[in-house]
C-alpha cells in the first residue's frame, strides 16, 4: 500500500463549502450559492496546489435537526464525479461516506467508478454516522453501526480489488461470481476512517490507511496518534498510514471584518509557523478552513494560501 501523499511534508486539503451546510462552519453566501460557484472553488483549490478536496455524506436529514444541520448535504458520488470532470491534479475525498447506508456491491460500483473516471484520485474518507431516523428509514440497525461498518469495510476492501469477480463471504454480507467492472484505476484505494471516539480510533488503526479526527484541539491530538500507533502494532498491522487533523478557521491577511475570536488571521509567516506545530505533533495532512463573505473572498483566500503559506509549511 502506498501513501497517498509523499512522507515527511504537510500536506493541506480542504472540505468544500455549498455541498454541506450545517450551520457549525457554513457561511451565509453559501445558502444561495450554486454549482458554478462550486466549480470554481474547487477549481481554485486545484490550482492553487491543494492535496484534496472533500465532500460530506447525509442521505435525510429529520426536521428535529435540520435546524443546526440543514438539509443541504449533496450526495458524495455524484459531486466526488462532478469534481474529477472539471479538476485536474486534486485527489477526491470522501469526508465522510457513511458506507452502513448502503450495500458494499453499490458503494463499489459507485466509488470504482469515481476512481476509474479521475484516473485513481480517489480517497474513500468513511465513518458510522450519527443520525437514528437515516438508518431506520433506510433499513439498517443503527445500534450495531459500528459492526455494521466495520464488516462493509472488509466486504469493500475485497470488492474494490483488483478482481472482475470479487468474492467476500461474511455474517451480514457475501458474494461471488458477480463482475463490476470498471475496476479503479488505483490497484488499492486509499481508505481513511473518521471519528474520534475509542470505537472510531480502533477502527482506523486496524482497518484504515489513515485517519480523520473529528474536530479534536491541537491538544488531544498527541494521544489519539499514540493511541493508533499502540492499536496497529498491537494487531500486527504494518504499512504506511496517514493522520490527519482540522484545522482552525484561517484569514490569510488581515480581514478588516470580524471573523471571530477563534479565527487564525495574519500574514503567511505567521500562519505558517501556527500550522507548521501539526507537523511537529505528527501530522501528516491538515484539513483547512477560510472564513469568507462571498464566493470571490473564498477564491482569494485560497489563491493567497497556495501562494504564500502552502510553500512555508515544510521549511
């Protein structure tokens, strides 16, 4: 298994806005923003040397939490499949598949294909999800996600091999003699497992290539890898493996508005040497936020990084 991104340098991607919109992170421009301003964000990111763009996974929202949450959630193959027709370099991420809603021979089909199509840019990002009514409307035991998830995730590693005719016999899932071609176009794709929760580390040390905190400080990220690095030795799991984290909202420069206490704001030295410690807690690659008031702030916020901090984050 190869890494997804070369060793030793910080790499930074990002989660795209518009696609997803709870109301934690989404800015009000995004509310009425369409795909051509989807397009172009992405297309900045591209060209401005981002490692990955992201797109989360929500099949229904209930009215109870469509409040925080909204009901804006795009569906992750098809916007994973818009975005590899109009990127060119980006790797595609999915920030969080929530596999347990759906059947692994769909998941591979759907997920071989995004990979086959974007010449093998995908990165399947997955997790147990959170929300009671989604499964239940759907079929699917929601107190036994986790082990749910974890056999999707064996059923899919052997359908998204490199075999016309996977073969993969478990206790909720089995298959053989059923062809899915096209196969990816990566021999192995790269499989990073979200979550924060003992349930989640475990699953990303025995089960993942990488791993995708869920809003963990700086803090606590030490221990989470330790954690991970304990489980994999302990399993006799070997390999590459990658660990992520998210950082806090950026303004490259000074905004001139109010973007929050919490907000990273200055020059690209100084946002630099703030990011640079992930590395030093042994990051590999850092998920980035910008806030912004409008479409063309969020661009230029993204041009100003991929210019300015992008190349002083492995100085």
């Amino acid at each position: 298994m190869a890494r997804v991104f070369a060793e030793g340098r910080l790499v930074y991607g990002m989660q795209l806005p518009i696609q997803s919109q709870s109301t934690i992170y989404a800015e009000p421009w995004e509310a009425s923003a369409t795909a051509a301003d989807l397009a172009e964000v992405a297309r900045a990111a591209d060209r401005a040397g981002f490692g990955y763009l992201a797109t989360c996974d929500h099949v229904a929202i209930p009215r109870r939490l469509a409040g925080p949450m909204s009901t804006i959630w795009y569906d992750p193959v098809a916007t994973l499949s818009f975005l590899a027709g109009i990127t060119e370099h980006v790797r595609l991420l999915s920030h969080v598949a929530i596999l347990g809603l759906r059947h692994p021979l769909i998941s591979a089909k759907q997920y071989a294909t995004v990979d086959h199509l974007s010449g093998g840019r995908l990165v399947l990002g997955v997790g147990a999800g959170h929300v009671q009514e989604e499964f239940e409307v759907l079929g699917v035991d929601f107190a036994r996600r986790g082990a749910v998830l974890d056999e999707t995730l064996d059923a899919l590693r052997a359908a998204l091999g490199p075999e016309e005719y996977p073969e993969f016999e478990g206790e909720l899932f089995s298959f053989k003699d059923l062809g899915q071609l096209p196969r990816p176009a990566q021999t192995r794709i790269p499989v990073w497992v979200g979550g924060s929760s003992p349930a989640a580390v475990r699953r990303a040390a025995v089960r993942g290539d990488g791993w995708l905190p869920q809003g963990d400080p700086r803090d606590k990220l030490p221990a989470q890898i330790a954690r991970i690095k304990e489980l994999r030795a302990a399993a006799g799991v070997g390999g590459p493996f990658e660990f992520g984290a998210i950082t806090e909202a950026l303004y490259v420069g000074e905004p001139g508005w109010d973007t929050g206490r919490r907000t990273l704001t200055g020059k690209a030295e100084a946002l630099a040497d703030s990011l640079r410690a992930y590395k030093a807690l042994g990051v590999d690659q850092i998920q980035v936020r910008f806030r912004s008031r409008d479409r063309a702030e969020l661009t230029d916020q993204i041009t100003a990084f991929g210019a300015e901090v992008g190349p002083l984050l492995n100085d």
